[in-house]
C-alpha cells in the first residue's frame, strides 16, 4: 500500500519568510495530492491539491510542486503570517474509487512575529 | 464546497460501555465513507473504508468486532465503539467522497472520544 514520508517534523519561521514542507510516496499509481491545515481541536481543512497532470499549482501565497518522476511533492509558503502557525499534513492516493488518503506525519508550522 | 458533519463533537463514556459517532454528508450523495482516527500529536490513521450498502473494509489492526462502522444510506455512516477502553480515547474524523473518479475527500470536524 501506499506510504507518504514527510519532512520536516517542525518548522519555525520568522514572519514574512517563505516556509517549504517536503513529501515523498511509494505507490506510483497516486495521482492525487492534496495538503491540509490541521487546527487544534478541528478536523483537517484542503488548502491545495495537485493532481499527476500537473507540475505546479499555486494560489496566492500557497503553492504546490510535484515531481512524479521523483515520486516527491512540495508545499511552498510565501510571505508567512502568525495565523499560518498551526500543523500541515500531506497525503496521497490514486483516482480509483473508494480508496483513501494516506497521511504523512504532519510538520508543525510555527511563524512567529 | 461539500459539507461533512459529525456528531457529537466531543462525548465522554465509561469504560466497558458503547459510543456511536455519526458522519453525514449534508449536501451531497457520499458513494464512499472513510474513518480515521488521531492520537494526541499525531497523523491521522486510515480504520476503514465503507460503501453505501456494504460492509466495511478494515486496516490491518483495527478490530472490526470493536469498532462497528454502518453505511446503510448515501448520507450517514455510523462509527460504534463497543466496549470501549481508557486506550480508545481519540479523536475521530470521517470523510466522504461523492462519485467514482471524484479524487476530493471531504472531513468532518472531528468527535473528541474519552472513555474514562
């Protein structure tokens, strides 16, 4: 099955710096990898999502890269806020029906001001 | 975009009694349900996988007589843990998807389980 490594497990920034998170998988059947913002207490919230057909999507200060042939796909975080603090979790799968997303680790972003 | 709810948010049992959690998807047919499960500073753990009108497919781990998952319609999978332990306080987190080929999954917001 599918298994997603992510690094790092913590990241601290200063405000306004840019912020990367790095993931890997082993299933080269995935084609679907979204992130997701993770607040205390809450369920996991779609910040973006890339699908195999593309190399790069990005959406104001968020953007994601992939490299299928690495099997490697990247968060980037421009110009970050106090509010962006909080734990970031990467997951993969393939466009089959009913299979689900497997999770990274999560890195725990901290911006401080 | 799709909405997933789940109830209760939060419910606190004693030991050796049974917790039912509800998912539904409120504005949307969910061909497809799915349960994790999240320890303290952790990842989220796939338990299974469920099917409107099928059983459920279980992770290798997870004891299917222990956590009873029904998808009986297209809008609501039920979670039951029976007999439930101080080590299966968690937080659990259902997610839907819609039609075949949909890659998006949509979460709830979590129900906050401590069994005392």
């Amino acid at each position: 099955g599918e298994n997603v490594e992510q690094h790092p497990s913590t990241l601290s920034v200063q405000e306004g710096d840019s912020a990367v998170i790095k993931c890997t998988y082993s299933d080269s059947a995935s084609n679907y990898f979204p992130w997701y913002k993770q607040e205390l207490g809450k369920g996991p919230q779609l910040i973006i999502d890339i699908r195999s057909n593309v190399g790069e999507k990005k959406d104001q200060r968020i953007a994601v890269t992939l490299n299928k042939t690495a099997k490697h796909f990247s968060l980037h975080i421009t110009e970050t806020q106090p509010e962006d603090s909080a734990v970031y979790f990467c997951a993969a799968k393939s466009g089959q029906a009913g299979t689900a997303l497997i999770f990274g680790k999560g890195t725990t972003l901290s911006v401080s001001s | 975009g799709a909405v997933v709810s789940q109830h209760p948010s939060w419910v606190i049992c004693k030991s050796g009694t049974s917790v039912k959690i509800e998912c539904r998807s409120l504005d949307f047919q969910a061909t497809t349900m799915f349960w994790y499960r999240q320890f303290p500073k952790q990842s989220l753990m796939l338990m299974a996988t469920s099917n409107e009108g099928s059983k459920a497919t279980y992770e290798q781990g997870v004891e299917k007589d222990k956590f009873l998952i029904n998808h009986a319609s297209l809008t609501l999978s039920t979670l039951t843990v029976t007999s439930a332990h101080p080590e299966d306080s968690s937080f659990y987190i259902c997610s839907a998807s819609g039609a075949s080929g949909d890659y998006e999954q949509y979460f709830g917001p979590g129900t906050r389980l401590t069994v005392t």
